[in-house]
C-alpha cells in the first residue's frame, strides 16, 4: 500500500473558482507557513529582536512576549523548526500551518467591510500599516494585521475559517466582493 | 374637508405624488411627506384609538414624541406594528391600518370603556377580579389582556435583514438643526472626524420648519448649503433617518439607521436597518425642545395638535389641519404659531392667552383673549368648537382645529441616561442636563437656549470647546445673520383649572388629571410610584410629551417644587428600537458560529449522522444500509469496537502545549493527582478542580521532553480550561517560568480502540508498536509510512486497547482513509460519540454527565488518585470540608436493569423499593444511561447516598416524568473488563 | 379600607375620592422589637408574615428611597418552583403554594396568572438534566411536563424549529409557574403590614449599626437613631454595604441585571418561555408589553443600568428563539442590582452578630421568592430557628461544604 | 467600562473582547493557613460600592489577566493593568 498523504485545507469545498474578480476581495492563503512564538519567560526582548521582519517571515503580534509568525518562503513543515534553531532557549516555538487560516481581505470598503464586525478603530492613523493584534470579529478572535492602505491580513484558527468567511461575505454584502483562493 | 394641503409652500415635492392607502382607503401625497401630514392633507384626522378608554384620537406632534398617531405600516410578514405616522416617511404603496378599534376606528366598541370610565380610575384592576380565585385565568385576565395591547402581530418570520456597524468620531453631533449644524461645521473645519446624526429623513432639524429669514434666505437653503459643506468634509459621515437611541458608559452610543424603511420594495442583499456602535470621544446633544400640551378639558380631540407641530406642517409640509384654528397659549410660542398660520391665509378662531399680562400683539385681524383658558372642547371625532373661559366667563368658540402651547422641554432623555440626574430650572420652568459626565454636552434649544442666534452661537461655542481639548485649532464658524426671531418664554401652567371633561396628561395611556390626584390621595405621590400606579409615562413614546406636566401636576398637589418631586428615570431607548436591528446578523443559524473538526469531511463520506457539541459538529453514528434506527447502527459499532476495531474522531478535545523550565510543577499544582514525576514519553489521567474542591474538567497530560508538556481538556470546556490555567499561571503563580499556547486546531486527532487496534495501526505506522517498544500510557512522536510525522497515545476511554493518533490538521483525511483500507481486513469500523458513549458507561469512565460540578474525586469513585501529599493544588484545601466528605454523600455506582423489557434513562432519581416518592427519600440519580450490547441489558451510571456500600441492593429507578419506574441493582460502575485485560494486551 | 367591587362601586358614584391612602405615613418611633432594612419585596413581606403569623407587631421597615424602588419593581415578574436540588425545591413550592392564595391573604389584586413556564432544551444533554430537574420536582410533589418537539410546535408554533443554531428538541413545562404583576406585589404586601401596624419608613437610609457588647441595639439613619431588639437585613443588592456597617463580610456580590420590554401588542405569548441554548426568558405583560431578559452583565455593579453590548445579545438570543420577535420594538431597558452569592442561592439566616439577621444573595431570581422568603425569614426572626423549608439557605454553608449549586459553576458569582 | 476597556498590551477594546472573573482584591493563602483564610479567600466578598478592583481577562486579544481598577457605581475606569506585573512574574 502506498502512503502520499495530500493536505486538504480547511476552505477547500467551501470556496473556490470564481469567475470575476471583484473590487473588493478576499483570498485564502493555501501554503502559507505560520508557527505561534512565544518567548521564554523573560526573553521577550531577545526574542523579539530575532524576528525583527525580514524577506523570510513576517511575526505579528499577538500577545505580550506571543507572535504568530508567517512564511510564504518556508515550508509549512520546516518553519517551526528554522525559528527553533534561530530563536534556540530565547522562545518556545509551535508549528501552526495546519492549525490557522491565513486571509487577505482587500479594497476600497476594506475597513467599512470589517468595521461591521470589529469594534476596533481602522482609521489609518489609529491603525497603521504594519500593525497587528489580536480582534474579535463578530463572535471569533482573529489576529489582524493591515498590510496596506486598503488590505488586512485575518488570521483564524482553522475549525474557524468557515465561519469566520461567511461573517465576511455577510459583512461586506452592501459592498462588492469576491472570495477566492489566492493565487502564487 | 376642513383639514388639506395648501396651494403652495413647504418642502414636499408637489410634482411628485405619492399613493398611499390607510385603513383600506387610497390617498395620495408627495415625495416629502410624512404619513402624519399626508393624512392631514387627506382631511384623516382620526388615525387612532387610545389604550384604555379607546376615546377617537388625532395626530398631537410632528415628530418621535407622538402619543396618539400610532399605526401598522406595511402588510404580510412585513407589517410594522405601533409604527409613529409622525416620523413614518411616506412612499409609494405604503399601506397604513389604525389599531386598538373593533370592528373600525370610527365604530369601535371599546369605547364604552370610556362610558364605564368612573369604574376604571387609576390602578382599579389592584382592587378587584379577586374572586373566585380561579377566574382570574380563565375571566378576566384574557378580558384585559384582549382589551391591551395596541399592534396586532402573530409573529411571522421576518423576511427582511438587519446590519451592525462600529463607527469611531472625535465628535459625535446629534441633531442637525442650528445648534447641531453649527457644532457639525466648527468641528469639521477645524480637522476633527465628525459624525452627525439626525433622526428625519432630511436633515437641518427645525430650520426646515423655520420661517425666519438667514442670511436673507429660507432658512432651509441656510441648512442645505451647510449640509452641503459637511458632505463635502472628508472627515464628516452624515447619518439622517439616523436615531440615537442610547448613550452607553464610555461615551458608546447607539443609533439605529433606517435604510430601507422607506418604500415597498427591499433589496433582499441589504439590511432594511444598521445598528451602529459609536465610539466618541465627544459628544454633543443637540437635540432642541419639545413643545409641551396643555392639559384642558377635552385636549385629546382630533384636530388638537402643539402649535409647533401646526407651524411644522404648515411651513414644512404645506398642511393644515383646519380651516379656522384657535390658538391656546401659555407664552410667546402660540403668536408664532398665530402668525404662521395668518401668513398661510389661515384663519385664527381666537388666540387664548392664558397670562392676563402678556405683552404679546397678536397678528393682525386675530382675536386676542387675554388670561383666558379653554375647559372643554366640543365635537366627537374631531375638535369643532372650545369653551374658554375668562373670569368665569365662559364662551363657545367655534374652530375646526386647535394649536396648544403649554411651554418648552429641553430633550435632554440621552443626556440623562446614565445617571446624571436632571436639574430643574426656575427661569425656564424646565429641567436641564447641566453636568451629566465627561464626555457629552447640550447644546442650543437642548440646553435652554432657545433664540436662534443663541442656537448656533451655543453649538459653535461648545464645539469649539471641544476642538481645543483636542489641541487643535479652532476653525471659525459665523452664523449667519437672523431675521425676526422671538425668545419663547412662557408662564408655567401645568393644568388648566376648572376642565369640564377629562384633561389628559398622557394621550396614550389615558392618564388624565383625576387619576393623578386619585394616586396623591392613595399614598402613590412620589413620581415613581404616581407613574407605577397610574401607568402615565409607561406608554410607547415614554412619556416625552407628558411626563413633564404630571410632574408640575404633582408638585401642585403636594404643595411642593417640580425640582421636590424630580423626574422618572431616563432608560434606553430614546424611541423604540426593533430587535431585528439590535440583535443584527447573529440570529437564527448564525446566532453562533459552528467548528468543523478536520476529519468532518471523512465522516462524512462515511455517512455519518452530525449533532451539535457546543460549537462544533460531531459524528454521532455512521448508519449502513438496512439499520433501521439508531440503536441498531450503535449497537453494531459497540460491538464492533469489542470484537474488532473502530475508529472515532476525537479531534474536537482541547490540545493545550505546555513550555518551561516550571511546567511539570505547575500541572502539578494545577492537577488534584500527582504529574511532577511523570516520565517523558508518558500519559496520564488528570483531574482538575476548581478551588472550592469540586470536580471541573479532567483529560490527559503527556510529557514529550523535560520542559514540553501536552494536556488535553474535554471538548466542553477547552476555552475554560485555558483561561482557568492563564489565570493560575498569570495571576496566582506568575513566579512559575511556563507558557501556554492551544494547538486544538493544528491536529486531527483519531481513537483507534479495539483489539485488533495494533495492527492496523502498525500497518501505517513507521514505529515499532509492540506492547514492549509502546507500552500501555505511552505518548511520543512517531513517523507514519510516507514519512508523515504524528502524534500517538496509547490510552483508552472504550476500555479496550486503544490509541489516539494525532496527524497535522490538513492530513487528517487523508490519513484516516488510510487507516480505515489498512483496517478494513481486520473489520475496522467507523463510530461515533454515541458509541464511544456506550462503551465508556460500560467501562465506567465519566464525563460531564456526571462531572456536573457538584461532584467531588470521591464522588466520582476517583479519591484515591488525589495527591493528598502535595503540598499544594487547587482545590486541595477546601476539599477537606466536613460537607464534602461526609459519609452520605452521593456516589458513583453502577445500575444493572432488573427487568430486561424496561430501560433506564439519565436523569431518573433512586428511591429505596416501597418507599413513599419525597425529596426526604430521594437517594440520588441516573447521570448515564444506555443499553449495553457487549451486556446485553440496560445498564447506568448514577450517583447514590452512600453507593459503594450498597452494591447487591435493589433499588427502584424512578422516572415519573416519563412515567417509567424500573428496579435496578446496585453494583460497580465498571460493567467490562475490570481486570483491565484487554485494555493491557 | 377594604377593597371589593361593591367599594370600586360606590367610589365611582362619589367621583373617587373617598378613596384612602394605602399606607400611613408615619414618623419613626424611638424603638421597635423588629426593624426591618429595606422596604422591597421581601422586607415588606417579612414584616406582613412577622405581624400576620407571628404576632410581633411594633415593626418598623426603613426604606432608604420609596417603597418598591428596588427588585420588586424592575424584574420579569416570574413566579416558578422547578428548582432541582432539595435545598431549594421544597422552599420555592411553598413560595408558589403561598403565592396561589395572595390576592385573598392581602385583598389585594397581584395579578397572580399561573400561565406555565416552559424551558426549552437543545440537546441530549440538557433533555437528561432537565429530565432530572424535572423528577426532582415531583419527588416534591410538583407537577411537571416533559414536552417533545411536535407537542411544542402545536403549542408554541412561532418558536424557530427549522433555522435555529441549536434546534430545539423539546421543553420541561410547569403548568402552575407564571407572572405577577411586580409593584403590586410590593404595594399589597406594604398595605397589609401598615394595616396590622407596621410602620413603613421612606426616604430613611440606614448610615450606621449600633451595638453594645457586641449586639445590635439599632440604627442610625437619616431621620435619626432608631432603636430595636432585633434587626433584620433585606437589603438585596445592597446588602454588602449595609453588612459592612456591623463589620459583616458576606458571600455576596452586587451585579447588575438588564430587563426589557417592547412596545404593547395584543395577546401573542401565553407561556413564560426560556431558551436552552442561552439564558433569554420572555412572557407578555396584561398590558401587552413583552417582557425579557437574559444573563447579568457580568461585572460588579452598584448601578442600575446595563451595557449595550449585553443588550445586544439578549436580542440575538431572542431573535433565534422566537424569529418573529424581528420587526417587534424595544421601548425600554432597565438594570437591577443582583445579590449575587457564592453559590446561586439564597441564605436566610442568623449571623454571628447577636441581634442581626439576615437575608440576601437572591441572585437574579429573587421576585417568585418574595412570599416565602419573607415568611421563612419572620419565622427565623420569631422563633430564633429556621422554618423547615429554609433549613439549606445558611449562612454558614459555603465553609461547611454544603454549597446549594444549581448551575455546578462553583463559587463565581456571575455565572450563577 | 461597561462598553470598553483599554488594554495595556492591545489598546482600546469593545466590552465583547473580555472574560470577567470578579474580585481582584482576595490573595490565594498559603496552602496551610486557616480555614478561615481559605474560606474568605474562596468565599468572602468585601463588595464595597465604589472603587473596586475586578480581574478581566482579555480572551478574544492577547489573553492576558488584567486588573481593572474602577467604579463599580458611576462605572469609571481608574486603571487597567496587567494582573502579573508587579507580582513577580516575567514576560
């Protein structure tokens, strides 16, 4: 018997092979790698300094001393264990690829879109770009992250995912979007 | 036709007609309307019967204060019910029905409760329907419940949808009349992000009414220029048909946004209503006065409206509701309304002027009655003539409609509703919300300044009050140069002595002066209970129009200041909020979010039949063809599982990492069992409890290196669990070097339970798993065939041998495909929860169905795994309370059904056999139950008075409930394999 | 004066004005045997039964604001007994068996409508714990009906049986629960104990406890020192702080509780339903209001008013339940301040200072309560013991180990 | 407070965002001190009106106990902290 184990990702059958690409849009991330970091006990700083971003990964914010760090260079399977070796007894390092569901949301109505479901304010200067924490939107804590003017990153947990994008749609349905996988 | 639109004048668009039908009846009106002034231009006084006495009634107001113009707008599952015909804005198709009549609203015969009225006063229901006793229910609760009540519904399904948003402002205004608009533009030109709401569907708030010239212009062109101007702010967001219903702690308000309540057809893909959340760092209340009525004789006749709301629909509308109007004033605002009307061509009856000494001129042509007072009216269902009185002379004065006057109220309802308490004025007669808390101000008629130029020079002070706080520039805001203007200052009068009929003080609740005076004879005085007892104020529009006269009423009679007797309490919601709009999209399917276990693709290509467990779906039971219910799919599974394999998905449990050089000694403290010792590369059985000694959660803990430990939580209470120990580690022991991280959702998790468990596992994994090389409590890493690495446990909740394996989410499908081809040659089979249920009551495992939270270790029959020589866990210190250790306390046993034809269900009590059913003798209770195939019998778990010593007893399972009653015998909980044979192979 | 119709008779011919107060208004005595803090529900109760059934009749209640102004006038006026533990079924059936003969104990119309209470269950689960409530309540000799989806849907056919997210699988109905109307509970109480001679005491607030030797000989208000033999605290919400001043510290939290009600709508709810996949309760007033709620805000509070955000909830749950519920309107919401105990239920005790009493930690469910709590609590007073049906509700129980849990969440106040 | 709560590691956060456990003031006693230290520590409340200190947990953001210091009458907010600092633990 042969064993070759293909992933199957937690929006797969949900979303999918839209026609047209709309103003406002949401894509899901299929192989982005993510990995949770939590310093050890009194390293927050050492630790931080280590994963100051560069080209290989991004960390994001999500509690003191807590960052969910994402890859689009490493391998879901291989990036926990390159932090490991980069970050050594300065953190604890958990591979997250399967357990969260990477989101880009993007457009005009980006902020309109998630202000019908996060309390937070998303006015540019009171969220910059760059910034990430940790939200509740609507009844699910997602971590978010605006990567541009118009464009934010939602990272759930995967029994999540499809919960967290029929919110979306029904959030931006005075708006005009379209859900897809994305594309690389 | 007495009431009619006049030729020219008002906002409304004439070139636009609008068809409209009420009670059946087609009308017509045009694009700017309300329903209110569409049916005053249509000659439809009558619009409404009041609650109790269901005496004719008209439109009162033009604005949310209305108490009388009540109606059910729209048809089918989209009728409206108590919907104000004053704030309705009219569209093409509206379909309006009055309420509260039988069989019409011209003939209704609940009228004669009006003639019964001597036998209704103020809270007479408190004094009688006592006897008999049982006809309470079956007379005249249904009597009264039929006669109250005003809209009709059946509580259809709403078609329509609803929408929440969050909106952050450095300066909320509410309102857009002068004071609001001044406020908006300062604000908006000094940089700061404004959000203006308004209530009407056009936005400049009185000035739409307003007949003084600004700037040598209508004042409307005044307000749309500013409007205008503040669309085109960047930095504004302008709400109208935006109500603010609620000023929240922190300065949160809530506004409610009508978005398509304003015509037949609904585009389904958009909400009909936004509940917005506004988060203002400021806040101005520029929400003007409301005019109050005065309380004559005969004041609730249609045709008798504020003379405000008279000016609003003549000057805004191009309406009037009569031919010849008298005017009845305490003050300065009945002249203008006098003149609004002369200028429209209108005559005046008679202006009456309740104050001798008024300086005031009357229009030219118009009858001034100096410190005269009308004590009745005349007419049915509409107003035809008042009787005035002037020094006890009295004179029918023929009119075919009457504007009233009593004086101005600040709305200051938001301003108060969090416990800033209103302050009464002398020199306005009037009650003011000075300082109500940080965060929101008053401003213009809302705070007393009634002139105009005091309006916009009011809004444009405090708004630039504000812009400083914020350290910015102020940006300069001119109001414009005011024509005519007059300061409305008037003479209080709260009730018009010697009426002839009944004077109403609230129009909707029938609460009329004499009910007042009944509850100052009863003891009921004070505001709160005179309100209680009367039901004045109680009524749809809370009494915005005539709690301020109840209270000078009750001042009067007691002798004492309106400031003595204090106002009733101002609550959310400003005016009426649905609940479709305030519970939003959460409703119904979406009222939770629903989590899908990585496996639930897998089950279901198995067939599996889902049910809710909390928030996730799990696979209950995998039917095959020809099982004709359930139990039959069950009891294979079970049997199944005993005989040969089956596989269960248990990713749902809480998976929670634990890190750090402290970890083991804080799982040790953590835990009431011992954990410091455990060997890497082993599990264990863990049982938590809170501190109070109780049983909270129990589950695995397995330690994959030193310092790196993994617990897992039942599937309930996973999020509990989590902020239980975050709390121990962050706020009891924080000293602890540990750290916590849930990786629930990273792994899919599979039971593999049954004798021929092995070797299909080993088919599929790299590792040796030979009892000697994977013993028993085993938990290591290990890498399946294609190199796949994987998490296994060998622990057992079935009693069988058995082993979770735990794979990355994503290759959880894939990899229990493959486990179920390696098994099929060894007849491994699906199952699900039910099964697991059944075979864990036979090994006598719990679950939250005993762990309820009122059980101990000891209890559970699991004392003796509690490390009593720990120094410390939580819960140790009060689990040696002398309550939960003593002798009788309930105990888990097991129950064996006596009678093979009765079954036994949870929830049943015990009851020793022959005696008398009472909570004295209740011995306890059946916690689980199910039919036992492997038994073959029906077996339970349950919790008895001093149970471990009772095993061998019969006792009688007691069900009335059901109406079932079984004997049962007391014994071990463990049916199956108690020498753990199979569980060791 | 004696109400009846033949009296609503004759005052109408006189114009209804002969009618006399319901209570005097008297001035405070320089001292009683008993005074009672609080003039709410259930210190107006515990003075009628202490006068009425136990003979004490120089009883003063001291009321710091008006008579009624705190529970008893803004809760969801439901009056039910299907409890499940022993410590509090047999106390709750006698308040019910109380409550079905109050018109006639107090000529006073309460509005008393036994129109059933039906709690919804949604799962496996819920169904086996109610079934067990269900059979505590008999063993109590409480009828109780366990109903099945389809006896729902004819009973009940606008609750949401196709779109919910929690399907509702059946309920646990009470036939004989219901509705009272709230104030005058409190009215017809406060009547009958002025009529046997209690003194009803308003606008006094208790500032300070006097004791010599350790027991209580009074309180200082603000209407001056009034002396008593015996003190007895029904002080809800404020207990606390009313406690403290005889340097007491209790199991007790105060939170605040939101309640609603919509705009008057001909008869459309019959029943008093609860939902089983949250805490939303809902029934319709005489007047047509419907009246609802749903779990405590969570936080401690002292004020009386909610949050927005619970608000919202309370209508998302609502909504779920009864759909067409929608395009009905809120008129106003209302917060009370709950005495929230360590273990959801109530204590009606002795403390261990000499001459205080005490009864609070009410939670959220203390209106149905009213009739016994006041006469278990004259009993304890009178008698110095506790009445039989109040024997669980000590004080002493949380550091004897004998917690009365209903909802098996240990000692945190506000998920009770 | 009763609409939002600003957290020191995250900002300023809607009421929603928050688990609340109660009062703050209690100190776990030493697993030997006596039943009455026990029992007032699980069971006793001085529940005063006014300033109070009350533990929220901020579960939808970055987890963490905070210690919320604030009126529990007119429902101001004092302070927010978090519940570890000062108290010996690190982060």
């Amino acid at each position: 018997m042969a064993y070759d184990y293909q992933a199957v990702h937690a929006l797969d059958g949900m979303i999918g092979a839209i026609s047209e690409r709309r103003v406002n849009h949401l894509a899901a991330h299929r192989t982005t790698a993510i990995a949770m970091v939590l310093a050890a006990p009194g390293q927050t700083a050492e630790a931080a300094g280590i994963l100051v971003a560069n080209g290989e990964f991004e960390a994001r914010f999500s509690g003191p001393g807590e960052w969910l760090v994402l890859s689009e260079v490493h391998a879901p399977e291989t990036l926990a264990a390159e932090l490991g070796l980069r970050l050594g007894h300065f953190a604890f390092v958990a591979d997250q690829s399967h357990g969260r569901v990477a989101l880009t949301l993007s457009g005009p109505d980006a902020t309109r879109i998630l202000a019908n479901g996060i309390a937070v304010d998303l006015h540019p200067d009171a969220f910059p770009v760059g910034r990430a924490a940790n939200v509740l939107c609507n009844h699910l804590s997602v971590n978010l992250a605006r990567t541009g003017e118009t464009s934010f990153d939602l990272v759930v947990m995967r029994s999540f995912a499809d919960a967290l994008v029929g919110d979306l749609k029904v959030m931006a349905r005075s708006f005009d979007l379209s859900v897809d996988f994305a594309t690389r | 036709m007495t009431a009619y639109r006049l030729a020219t004048g008002g906002l409304v668009d004439r070139s636009h007609a609008v068809r409209f039908s009420f009670d059946g009846a087609a009308f017509t009106g045009h694009a700017g309307d309300t329903l209110a002034s569409a049916l005053i231009a249509n000659d439809r006084l009558l619009v409404a019967r009041s609650f109790k006495y269901h005496r004719p009634r008209g439109i009162v107001t033009a604005g949310p204060s209305e108490p009388n113009a009540l109606v059910t707008i729209g048809t089918g599952e989209r009728r409206d019910p108590n919907t104000k015909a004053t704030v309705a804005e009219l569209y093409d198709g509206l379909e309006a029905v009055s309420q509260n009549r039988w069989p019409s609203l011209a003939y209704d015969i609940g009228a004669v409760n009006d003639l019964m009225s001597r036998f209704l006063s103020a809270g007479f229901y408190y004094k009688t329907f006592m006897w008999p006793a049982a006809f309470w229910e079956k007379v005249y609760e249904p009597l009264i419940r039929r006669a109250a009540g005003l809209g009709r519904t059946s509580l259809p399904r709403d078609p329509d949808s609803y929408e929440k948003s969050w909106a952050h402002c450095d300066l909320l205004v509410v309102g857009s009349g002068p004071a609001g608009l001044a406020a908006a533009l300062t604000a908006a030109r000094s940089g700061l992000r404004v959000l203006l709401a308004e209530q009407d569907f056009v936005l400049g708030g009185a000035l739409l009414a307003e007949t003084t010239k600004l700037d040598g212009e209508a004042s409307y062109v005044f307000a749309r220029r500013a409007i205008d101007e503040l669309q085109n702010h960047a930095n504004v967001t302008l709400l109208p048909r935006t109500t603010v219903f609620g000023w929240y702690d922190d300065n949160v308000f809530g506004a409610v946004e009508r978005v398509q309540k304003h015509g037949v057809t609904i585009d389904p893909g958009k909400p009909v209503e936004r509940l917005w959340r506004i988060v203002a760092k400021h806040a101005i209340l520029a929400t003007g006065a409301e005019e109050r009525p005065l309380v004559f004789g005969g004041n609730d006749r249609p045709g008798i409206l504020t003379a405000s709301a008279v000016s609003t629909y003549a000057n805004r509308f191009g309406v009037v509701a009569g031919k010849s109007v008298a005017v009845f004033t305490n003050g300065a605002s009945g002249y203008r309304t006098a003149q609004d009307l002369v200028a429209h061509g209108i005559e005046v009856a008679a202006l009456i002027d309740s104050r001798a000494d008024a300086a005031e001129s009357a229009p030219a042509g118009v009858r001034l009655v100096r410190g005269g007072s009308v004590v009745d009216t005349k007419g049915r269902q509409r107003v035809r003539a008042v009787v005035t009185d002037r020094g006890g002379f009295e004179e029918l004065i023929a009119c075919d409609a009457v504007a009233m006057s009593g004086g101005w109220s600040p709305v200051i309802h938001l301003a108060c509703q969090r416990g800033g308490k209103p302050v009464w004025s002398e020199a306005l007669q009037a009650f003011l919300a000075l300082e109500v808390g940080a965060g929101l101000v008053t401003a213009g008629a809302a705070a007393g300044h009634y002139r105009l130029s005091e309006c916009f020079e009011d809004g444009a002070r405090k708004a630039s009050a504000i812009v400083e706080s914020l350290g910015r520039p102020v940006a300069g805001f001119e109001r414009p140069s005011i024509g005519e203007e007059i300061d409305p200052s008037f003479t209080a009068l709260w009730h018009v002595p010697g009426a002839k009929s009944k004077a109403f003080v609230d129009f909707q609740n029938d609460v009329h002066t004499k009910d007042l005076g009944l509850a100052v004879r009863e003891g009921f005085g004070h505001v709160e209970h005179a309100k209680r007892y009367t039901t004045g104020g109680m009524a749809t529009d809370q009494g915005k129009l005539g709690n301020i006269n109840a209270i000078g009423i009750l001042a009067t009679m007691r002798g004492v200041s309106p400031a003595d007797v204090g106002t009733t309490t101002f609550r959310p919601f400003y005016t009426p909020v649905s609940f479709g709009a305030l519970a939003g999209t959460s409703v119904g399917e979406h009222n939770m979010p629903t989590r899908r276990s990585p496996l639930h693709g897998w089950a279901a290509r198995n067939g599996a039949v889902f049910i809710d467990a909390g928030l996730w779906y799990r696979s209950s039971w995998f039917p095959k063809v020809g099982e004709k219910n359930w139990r039959e799919s069950v009891d294979r599974e079970v049997r199944n599982v005993r005989e040969n394999a089956g596989l269960c998905d248990v990713s749902t449990l809480g998976k929670i990492e634990v890190f750090g050089p402290d970890a083991a000694e804080f799982l040790n403290r953590l835990y009431c069992n011992p954990v410091l010792k455990l060997p890497v590369g082993k599990a264990r059985y863990g049982l938590m409890l809170r501190e109070d000694g109780m049983v909270y959660d129990d589950g695995t803990v397995s330690r994959l290196a030193e310092e790196h430990f993994l617990v897992t939580t039942t599937t309930a209470l996973a999020g509990g669990v989590l902020s239980h120990i975050e709390f121990a580690a962050q706020v009891l022991w924080p000293e602890l070097r540990v750290r916590f991280l849930s990786v629930s959702d990273q792994w899919a998790q599979m039971s593999i339970a049954g004798p021929k468990a092995r070797a299909i596992l080993q088919a599929v994994v790299e590792d040796d798993l030979s009892p000697a090389a994977f013993p028993f409590l085993a938990a290591r890493e290990v890498r399946l065939k294609g190199n796949l690495k994987a998490r296994l446990f060998r622990i057992s909740f079935s009693g069988e041998l058995a082993y979770e394996l735990a794979v990355p989410a994503g290759y959880g499908e894939a990899v229990a495909d493959a486990l179920m081809r390696a098994g099929q040659p060894h007849g491994l089979c699906a199952y699900g929860v039910e099964a697991l249920n059944v075979l864990r009551i036979e090994k006598g495992h719990v679950t939250h169905a005993e762990l309820d939270g009122r059980v101990t270790p000891d209890d559970a029959g699991l004392g003796r795994m509690m490390g009593s020589a720990k120094p410390d866990f939580i819960g140790k210190r009060l689990s040696t309370r002398f309550g939960l250790t003593a002798a009788d306390r309930a105990q888990l046993v097991g129950l064996r059904a006596l009678e093979a034809d009765k079954d036994m269900r949870a929830g049943a009590h015990l009851l020793k056999d022959g005696a008398k059913p009472s909570t004295l003798n209740d011995q306890g209770w059946v916690s689980s139950a199910c039919f036992s195939p492997t038994l073959g019998s029906h077996i339970a778990l349950g919790f008895l008075k001093s149970g471990r010593e009772r095993y061998g007893e019969k006792i009688l399972v007691w069900d009335q409930l059901r109406g079932v009653e079984a004997m049962a015998e007391v014994c071990d909980p463990v049916f199956v394999d108690p020498e753990n044979r199979k569980l060791m192979a | 004066m004696r109400y009846s119709a033949l009296s609503i008779f004759k005052q109408a011919f006189a114009g209804n004005l002969g009618w006399t107060p319901a209570w005097r208004e008297p001035a405070p005595k320089s001292h009683y045997d008993v005074i009672i803090v609080g003039g709410g529900g259930h210190g107006l109760a515990t003075a009628y039964y202490l006068a009425r059934e136990f003979g004490i009749r120089n009883i003063a209640v001291v009321e710091k604001g008006y008579l009624g102004s705190g529970n008893v006038g803004r809760n969801t006026t439901i009056v039910r007994s299907n409890y499940m533990l022993p410590g509090n079924e047999p106390f709750y059936e006698f308040s019910l068996k109380l409550w079905e003969g109050l018109e006639q104990e107090l000529n006073y119309n309460v509005m008393f409508s036994q129109r059933g209470i039906i709690n919804l269950y949604h799962n496996d689960g819920q169904r086996d714990q109610y079934i067990r409530r269900g059979n505590a309540m008999m063993m109590e000799g409480v009828g109780a009906e366990l109903l099945d989806r389809e006896s729902l849907k004819k009973m009940l056919p606008f609750l949401n049986f196709e779109h919910a997210r929690f399907p509702i699988m059946g309920g646990l109905l009470q036939k004989r629960a219901g509705t009272a109307r709230h104030d005058a509970v409190a009215w017809g109480f406060a009547r009958g104990a002025d009529r046997l001679g209690v003194d009803l005491i308003q606008n006094c607030e208790v500032t300070g406890i006097r004791r010599e030797n350790g027991a209580v000989t009074g309180v200082e208000t603000t209407r001056g020192f009034i002396g008593c033999n015996k003190l007895a605290l029904a002080a809800a919400g404020n207990t606390s702080r009313v406690g403290e001043m005889a340097g007491l510290k209790l199991p007790i939290e105060s939170h605040v509780l939101q309640a609603f009600v919509t705009e008057g709508l001909k008869p459309c709810i019959d029943h008093v339903i609860t939902y089983g996949a949250g805490h939303f309760y809902i029934s319709q007033s005489d007047k047509g209001g419907l009246v609802f709620g749903a779990e405590i805000d969570g936080y401690s509070s002292y004020a009386q008013r909610g949050n927005l955000a619970t608000a919202e909830h309370v209508m998302e749950e609502g909504v779920t339940m009864i759909p067409g519920l929608s395009r009905v309107r809120v008129l106003r919401a209302w917060g009370g301040v709950m005495d929230m105990s360590m273990d959801g239920s109530p204590i009606i005790d002795r403390t261990p200072i000499e001459n205080l009493y005490l009864n609070c930690g009410w939670c959220y469910g203390g209106f149905k309560a009213t009739p016994a709590s006041g006469f278990c609590f004259a009993h304890l007073i009178a008698k110095g013991e506790s009445h039989h049906v109040a024997r669980a509700l000590r004080l002493d129980r949380f550091e004897r180990g004998f917690p009365i849990d209903e909802a098996g969440v240990g000692t945190q106040p506000n998920l009770h | 407070m009763a609409s939002l709560i600003s957290c020191p590691h995250c900002g300023t956060r809607a009421k929603e965002e928050f688990f609340i456990r109660g009062d703050a003031t209690p100190v776990r006693p030493a697993p030997m001190a006596g039943d009455d230290m026990w029992n007032d520590y699980v069971h006793v409340r001085a529940n005063p009106r006014g300033r109070i200190r009350e533990y929220w947990q901020h579960v939808a953001g970055c987890r963490r106990w905070l210690v919320v210091e604030r009126d529990n009458f007119t429902h101001e907010v004092f302070s927010v902290s978090d519940a570890a600092a000062g108290r010996g633990g690190e982060r």
